[in-house]
C-alpha cells in the first residue's frame, strides 16, 4: 500500500502544480469572476494550491507535510466543489473532478493517521 500512496502523492503533486500554475496566470480567472470572487482569490487559490503541491510532494519524506497538505489541498477541492454547485449553478458533473481530488487527499489522510 506503501508505493501505491507514493504515486498518489506524485500524481496529486502534479496535477496541483499544473492547476496551481494554470490559476495563478489568470488563465481560469472567468470561472472565479463567474463565481462572484474578487481578482486576489485567483492568486491566493493558486498559491495554496502550488504550496500544497510542494508539501505532498515532500511529503513522501515527511508524512506531517502530506497530511497537512492533504487536509488542505482536500478543503480546498472541497471549496471548489461547493462553488460550482451552489455558486456557478453548474450540474453535478461538472464538481466530479474537484471531488475525486478530496477523496484522494482524504485517503492519503487517513493512510498517514
């Protein structure tokens, strides 16, 4: 069960080094103005999510970094979820992606619990 977290923790690293980039340079600053946040939320979203990226990627070392990134990267997704559903008004599917990504930090949680 071991490797199979370490590649989780590399795949999510990924993924939130790529979305954390792809908020920071604007390039989904329609979907947060969409949603009604303020321009500075793109850059403190992406911030959290470029961080949160480096400690699970560290985290593989340390599992307090990756539980800490998890519980973050996790409320984070979770934010998201709950801002296209309620906020944007968008179907269902469109939260699933945001979803998958909290249920993946959550068992990287519970793996290090």
């Amino acid at each position: 069960m071991g490797v199979i977290i370490i590649i989780l923790q590399v795949l999510l690293g990924i993924i939130f080094i790529i979305t954390g980039s792809k908020i920071v340079s604007g390039a989904m600053n329609e979907e947060f103005v969409r949603m009604g946040y303020p321009q500075v939320f793109n850059q403190i979203t992406g911030a959290i999510e470029l961080l949160g990226a480096l400690n699970m990627l560290f985290g593989i070392f340390n599992p307090y970094l990756a539980m800490g990134a998890s519980v973050v990267l996790g409320c984070t997704m979770l934010a998201g979820a709950l801002s296209l559903i309620f906020l944007a008004k968008d179907p269902l599917i469109k939260a699933l992606p945001a979803t998958i990504l909290l249920l993946l930090n959550v068992l990287i949680f519970c793996y290090y619990i």
